[in-house]
C-alpha cells in the first residue's frame, strides 16, 4: 500500500487545475479545449455530409479525407500541448515513483528537456518540408490544392507545443527549488 502524500509530494502535482498548484500556467488550457471543439465539429459535420451526400447520390465528397487528415494531426498536436502543459503526457512512471520528491522532479525536468528537442526537431524539418512544398508548389493528392496548406500546420503546432513544454519546465524547476534543500 502506497504511503499518503506528504506535504514535499505535493510539490510533484504541478498540474495547472488543482488547488495545490503553486504556479498555474499563465495561458490557460481552454485555448487547446476551444481548438480541438472546434476541430471535432467541423470532423463530425463534414464526414456527415460525407455519408449523406454519399447515400443519397452515391458521390463522395473528396475534399473530406484530406480535410479530416489534416484536422486530425492538428487535433492530435494540440492534444499533446495540452498534455505536456498539464503534466499528463505519457511517461512510465515506475521508475520515478520509486525516486525521492527532488529526484522526481529532477527526471521530469529530464523529460520535458528531451521531448522539447524532439518538438524542436519536429518544428524545425517541418518547416523545411512546408518551404520545399511551397517552393515546389506541391499539389495534394486529391484535390490538387497546395500541399504546404496542410504541412504548414506541423511546424506552427510543434512550436506551440515547445511553449508549453517550457511553460512546465519553468514550473518543475520553481517547484524543484521550493522543496526542502532546493537551490
């Protein structure tokens, strides 16, 4: 059976809507909530008018894979900043469940260092793919349309992942200073 928390653990729970967040992130998380509404109505409406149209005209409307494709990535991505701005984001936790209050924080501060170079990375390639696409003036498969219309999305979305993965870097560390023996 697990101990009850003590008042050091407390310190670990920096997850932005709780009472005991000492330091709740100053661009709330209804920014990724009213994004991901928004991009789940306009899925749901076009992939209905979809199956409609294709019922009654046995036509498929071409434009909604490539749309739904593109909302989807973009939904996905501003899930993950959510996530990573609320400390939710997928981890393995048993290792760090075993460390002490500092050494925990000291493995999430890890983390988020990690994941903000690879949404970085991300950030970075995906822009140079946007300029190739935009240069090239790549068509989509399906509609023709440019191709950097829908890529220029990865970049935009991986930085603002990067925002919020140093938003929590910046509270881990604050809370990492707070406890006993901090620096």
């Amino acid at each position: 059976m697990k101990p009850a928390p003590t008042e050091e653990a407390t310190a670990l729970d920096v997850a932005p809507q709780s009472a005991a967040d000492p330091l709740p992130p100053r661009v709330p998380f209804a920014l990724e909530g009213v994004i991901g509404a928004l991009l789940m109505g306009l899925l749901c409406l076009i992939t209905f008018a979809n199956v409609v149209t294709r019922y009654f005209t046995d036509v498929s409307l071409a434009f909604t894979e490539e749309f739904s494709v593109a909302m989807m990535v973009v939904l996905a991505l501003a899930g993950a900043g959510a996530a990573f701005g609320r400390g939710s984001h997928i981890r393995m936790g048993f290792v760090a469940d075993q460390l002490p209050p500092r050494g925990r924080l000291a493995l999430e501060a890890l983390v988020l260092l990690l994941s903000l170079a690879l949404f970085a990375l991300l950030a970075w390639y995906g822009a140079r793919l946007t300029l190739d696409e935009f240069r090239f003036e790549v068509g989509s498969p399906g509609l023709g349309v440019p191709q950097w219309l829908y890529t220029v999305w990865l970049p935009l979305c991986c930085l603002a992942i990067c925002a919020r993965i140093c938003g929590r870097l910046v509270r881990v560390l604050r809370a990492r200073r707070s406890l006993p023996g901090g620096h």
